[in-house]
C-alpha cells in the first residue's frame, strides 16, 4: 500500500540532546497507556505536570530549561528514560503481532474505524463519555495487538461543553477554545508540503475539510476540520462543537464525516477492506461507497452484497 502523504511536526522543542526524543514520543499517544512513558515528564516538574493536566506538548513549551537540564544528567532518570525508549522503539518497529501471527494472510488488509468522538486522553478532550473511551480504547487495542487499523473522526475546536452548577442551583455551560499547538496533533500535508483536504456537496454549496492526525501507537487517527478559508462563516464552525442541537448542522456533520471521511482515506492513499461505523453518526459512508461500485459493471444486488459484507457496525 502507497500512502500519498508526509507528516508534519508544529512543534519543535529545544530539549537537551540527550533526552530530545521526549519531544517525539510527546506526539504519539502510546504514553497514554504505558505508564513509564508519562511518567518522565512528571519526573522532571511534577507540579507543572498537573498545572498543563498531563500534556506533555503543554509541559515541553512551559517547563525550565534548567529542570531539563538537571534531568539530562541525572543517572536514575537516564536510566528510565533510555529503558522507556527502549520499548517505544521495540514496540513501533515490532512485526511479531498477535494479528501478524495469527492471519498473516491479511498482513495487506485494512479496517477503517469511523466514529464521531475518540476519547483518547484527558488534554484531548474530544469526546463526551462512553462511545469517545469506546473508541479510544478500540484504537489502543488495535495497536497492541497489531490490528491493521485506521481511525477517522473530527477536530473538534471547541471539543464538547464544560458543565457547572451555580450556587442557586442552575447549569451553566461553556466550551473550550483549543490551542492546537499545545496538543500533539499532526499536519497531513502533500509532497508539495501543501495540506491536504477534501470536498462535500451540501445543500446549496461545497465544504471543504482538512485534514489532520493523531498518532495512537501504531494506529494513525485522522481528524476533519471544516476552519479552513474557503469555508463560509457557517461551515467554518461544522466542526467546532461535538453534538450540536441544530440539526441542520448535525446532518451536515453527519454527511461531511461519512462522505468526508471515505474521500479523505482514498486521497491518502488507503483502501480498507473493512469499514466499521461506531453508531450511526458516519452511516453516510454506506452511501459513498456505493457510489464508488456505481461506476463499475455491477448490479445493483452486486453493489449491495459488496457493501453490506464489508461493513460493521457497533452500537452500546
């Protein structure tokens, strides 16, 4: 499989050479379950590891030069360190898997993981409970065990609203306002370093998305972002909020992540084998591929059976 895509870092951090690899295992979110691994950064400051609420791209922008400093000299954290890279390393570069050893017969297939929310950490807040975790942990699993996996989902700019109650007893709502660049997300650019997006038809008009990363192990996540200039004021804002109560935004959101999400897999060069929907937010992905089969020589029964067979569907 030919990937026809380059990834690009926003943050280069100024780290002592000998633990400048923090800034790279900052951007992939394998820390996020290995304990050893998050725990370097809490070694270094551990109370500017709570004030940044356990980002580490946060940490590596505000932290003392001089505290890093202190770490790259200090024996036992060296040792640490050099024993969690160790195993980042054996891990991402393992081809010994439970899937490669037990269907090494599909080494070349492909499943993408569809969902409108992936809880994958708390400093990534685009998720709201249950189905997020559900797909995170999806994502987690898939990458300790091999599983040939590719998630598509959204970059929420606002992420979903904060509850509070007021002392007379009544909700109050807010949302965030996200600064990417404190957020391990990655730039998904094209061999001319340009960013890559697609196009939708919506009623009346053309969306166009970029589209972005997130590296969970071995698994890459891909988020659609509706912010980009040639939106309208309107369609700039589709993918701001998780859940909108609008439900002319809602089905636009519905519509962009099914239709969206399978024209960006094809740009990147992907072509999945297996297509699994967590609920029904990306069902529009049904209809993309059907139009896909729609071009070639096939019934319309053929087109059914192809497209029925090589969907999943998980609802909680």
């Amino acid at each position: 499989m030919v990937y026809r895509f380059r990834k690009e870092f926003p943050n280069h951090f100024d780290l002592p050479k000998r633990i400048e690899r923090l800034g790279e295992l900052a951007y992939n979110l394998w820390w996020t379950w290995n304990q050893p691994g998050l725990r370097l950064y809490l070694a270094i400051d551990r109370r500017l590891w709570e004030k940044t609420s356990h980002n580490p791209i946060a940490f590596l922008h505000q932290v003392e030069k001089e505290k890093l400093e202190q770490a790259a000299k200090d024996r036992y954290f060296l040792e640490s360190y050099d024993a969690v890279m160790a195993e980042f390393d054996r891990y991402m570069n393992d081809g010994d898997t439970w899937f490669a050893r037990e269907y090494p017969h599909l080494k070349d297939k492909q499943i993408a993981y569809f969902s409108f929310e992936f809880g994958l950490h708390e400093s990534i807040p685009f998720y709201a409970g249950g189905l997020g975790v559900l797909a995170g942990d999806h994502l987690k699993e898939a990458s300790d065990i091999g599983l040939p996996m590719v998630g598509m989902g959204f970059i929420y700019t606002e992420g979903y609203f904060v509850q509070k109650i007021t002392e007379d007893g009544w909700q109050e709502t807010s949302h965030y306002h996200f600064d990417f660049t404190n957020m391990p997300i990655i730039s998904v650019v094209d061999e001319h370093a340009s960013p890559i997006s697609v196009s939708v038809e919506l009623p009346g008009r053309m969306v166009n998305a970029r589209v972005w990363m997130l590296q969970v192990g071995r698994v890459p996540l891909f988020l659609l972002d509706t912010s980009t200039i040639d939106n309208d004021k309107n369609d700039k804002t589709l993918t701001s909020r998780l859940y909108s109560s609008d439900p002319e935004v809602r089905i636009a959101q519905e519509m962009l992540l099914g239709i969206g999400g399978v024209r960006a897999l094809r740009k990147l060069g992907y072509d999945p084998s297996l297509w699994h929907m967590n609920e029904g937010h990306s069902a529009f992905l049904t209809l993309e591929r059907f139009r896909e089969y729609a071009t070639a020589e096939l019934s319309y029964d053929e087109i059914v059976h192809k497209v029925r067979s090589s969907n999943i569907f998980t609802t909680h």
